[in-house]
C-alpha cells in the first residue's frame, strides 16, 4: 500500500505526463481545475492512468468530488486499504 506522500508523487508523475507541468506544482490543496488548470478530458486520462498506477477503481461519480489533489490523494489510500 502506498503512503500519501507516494500517491502523491506518482499522481504528480501522472500530471506531468498528461500536461506538461512540473510535478513539484502538484501539491495537496491544489485544486485540479482552478490552480492546475486540468480540463474535464485531460482529468478522466489521469483518473485511468491512476487506476493503473495504484490498482485501485475511481467510478465516474467519484470524479466529480475529487477537487484538489488531496481529495485524490485521500481516495486512493482509502481504496487500497
């Protein structure tokens, strides 16, 4: 199971891939669309290549409410355990 600082990291990697900004600009209270500035197709590419990443389902109806970085984070340590 990974920590919140390794989830954190690996969405950052995610991020970085996805649209080019630097992983240390991913921080935990940055809001995915008004700081980071990620539309809604780029958001659903990270959601799957985070599924992926950390072996864990986001449904549809989660993404909605993953906001900041720190909800993701927080979604993807509760769905490991």
């Amino acid at each position: 199971m990974a920590s919140n600082e390794e989830i954190l990291a690996g969405l950052a990697e995610i991020v970085n891939e996805e649209t080019g900004l630097a992983p240390e600009s991913v921080e935990m209270d940055k809001s995915f669309t008004d700081d980071l500035d990620i539309d809604s197709i780029s958001m659903m590419t990270i959601v799957v290549n985070a599924e992926e990443k950390f072996g864990v389902r986001i449904p549809d109806e989660e993404v909605k409410n993953l906001k900041t970085v720190g909800d993701a984070v927080e979604f993807i340590a509760k769905s490991q355990s």
